[in-house]
C-alpha cells in the first residue's frame, strides 16, 4: 500500500529526508517514529503528494504519486497537521462542504462516517461547541468519507486527555480490524504506537535508524532489573566474574552471553550481599526508542 524507496528531499540545501526506504503492506498499522524534525512530516507530505521529492520514488496503492497523484491518492484519507474547520457551521455541514474538494458524498454516507467515529447526535451541532476529542473525531470522519482504503493519520490524538486518547486508539483498532484498512500512524505517544502497531520504523535527522516489527522489540531481553542493598558494589563482583557486560541508571545489569539470573543472586548472596529481587526487564517501545535516539556519551 505504501513503497518509498531511496527517497531524499532537501529545501534549500537541507536535508529533510535521506535515503529513505520502507513499504507497508495491506491491512497492517505502521508506526512512524521520530523526534520534531527527523523528516516524518515531509515524508508523509510526499505519500500525500504536498511535497515532491528531490529523488527517489513514492508509490502510493501501487501508483507513483509524483506521475499519478490523483490514482495514487484516491483511496487514501489523512490527517495532516492541524484540521481546519468552520466554527460556525455544524459537524455535518463542514463535511458535505469539504467533501466537495474531492468529489461529492451522499448524505448517507455522512451518517456512516459519522457513526463510525463516535459523533452521532452532535453532528448538527456547532464546531465551536465540540472539546478537543470532538473535533479530533470530525477530523477523523472527513478522513473516512471517501471509503478508503488507506489511512495515514498525523498526531491523530495530539492534544487529547487519557480518555480521548483511548476512545481514539479503540476507533483505529475497529476501523483496521472491521473495515480491513491500512494505516501509517505518526505519534509520539510511544505507549500508544506499542499498543496499536504491528511494525515500526524510526528517523532520526531524516535517516531511517529502525525498521522491525513490535513484537520483536518487546521480545528484546538481556536487560535486567537487580535490586540489592549496593549496586555499585554488586557490579564490581559481577564484572569481576565476568557475569554481566554493563549496567545502567543503577539498576539495571545485561548478563553475558549464556548467563543466567540464577548465577548472578548466587554470585551476590555467596559474596554476602542482599538481594532484594531480580527480574527480566521487560522493554517497552519506549525504552528502545529513547535508548535508540539518544546521543553517543560524551568522553572527557
């Protein structure tokens, strides 16, 4: 559904976009990951076709969107940066209105998108009387209007309180899991991204520094969490016997290949030291993101 390949994007000498590559297959939600500024806003502004690529290709429904944009982009719905509504007019209103940018939708169509999104009995309402969740799921419905088959959904919960954010992560879910669509999502809510994703991939200063799957980032294990009256201590016996390969923010340890946390507590008790617990550490999409991005330590 969606195929980058080799694509680069500068603007006036800087580049937004290096070399980037990855396609999302059918019926799959994709995470698209990266701190303000990594190039994913000007990536999705080329699958939209609003930006154009200094090189490489965008394939967009198995249409180049540079040479067919209105094939490629004709299944597609998006939200893309801030939504932009007339206050004065009802939720119904805003949508047969901008469904005329594209083509004209029937008023039962509407009603469907509509249903679909949460918004039924406030559709005749005023937008200047919809909360923040509201207008996020209007935006959502003008983005499902035209029966795509492709989503790409910018910060769809930007801004929402806890429960708009779950109302918004168990919409998508029912939209992919009923109405069978594929969906890139750009978030940083990486609780979110782990919790709706099947495959993520990470940009860091317009390079892609990850692809992979979620389930094999949290299936990712040689972090673990040791939890002893002395942990520096502790590490100094542990490194001596070769038992862990290094430790972080005082209290986590990674085992050395083949080791196993039965020999590091009894290492530690024959030492005479009180092990409070030790456990795998599960990793969260969290934990490798921010440990991917981070800056190289500093060498004084």
């Amino acid at each position: 559904m969606i195929e980058l390949h080799h694509v680069v994007k500068k603007f006036a000498g800087h580049l937004a976009v290096d070399d980037l590559s990855f396609t999302v297959p059918r019926g799959e939600i994709f995470g698209l990951l990266g701190h303000n500024g990594a190039g994913k806003s000007t990536a999705i502004g080329m699958m939209l076709g609003q930006v154009w690529p200094t090189s490489g290709a965008v394939k967009i429904c198995g249409h180049d969107v540079q040479s067919n944009r209105s094939k490629a982009l004709v299944q597609v719905g998006a939200i893309f940066e801030t939504p932009v509504f007339y206050d004065y007019l009802s939720g119904a209103r805003n949508l047969e209105i901008l469904s005329t940018y594209t083509a004209p939708t029937s008023k039962a169509r509407i009603r469907e998108v509509v249903e679909w999104v949460g918004l039924t009995g406030r559709e005749h309402s005023k937008v200047r009387t919809y909360s923040h969740g509201m207008r996020s799921r209007l935006a959502l419905a003008q983005a499902l209007l035209p029966k795509p088959e492709l989503l790409i959904l910018d910060e769809p919960s930007d801004g929402l309180d806890p429960e708009g954010i779950h109302e918004m992560r168990q919409t998508i879910l029912r939209l992919q899991r009923e109405l069978g669509l594929t969906i890139l999502l750009s978030s940083h809510l990486l609780n979110e991204v782990e919790q709706l994703c099947t495959r993520i991939a990470v940009l860091q200063n317009g390079r892609k520094v990850f692809e992979g799957n979620v389930a094999d980032v949290k299936a990712a294990r040689g972090k673990v969490a040791l939890k002893t009256n002395n942990f520096s201590a502790a590490e100094k016996i542990l490194r001596a016997q070769n038992l862990i390969t290094a430790t972080a923010e005082g209290k986590f340890i990674t085992l050395a290949a083949g080791r196993s946390t039965a020999e590091i507590n009894h290492a530690l008790v024959a030492a005479g030291f009180a092990v409070e617990g030790i456990w795998q550490h599960d990793q969260t999409v969290e934990d490798f993101y921010l440990n991917l991005i981070k800056p190289p330590a500093v060498k004084n």
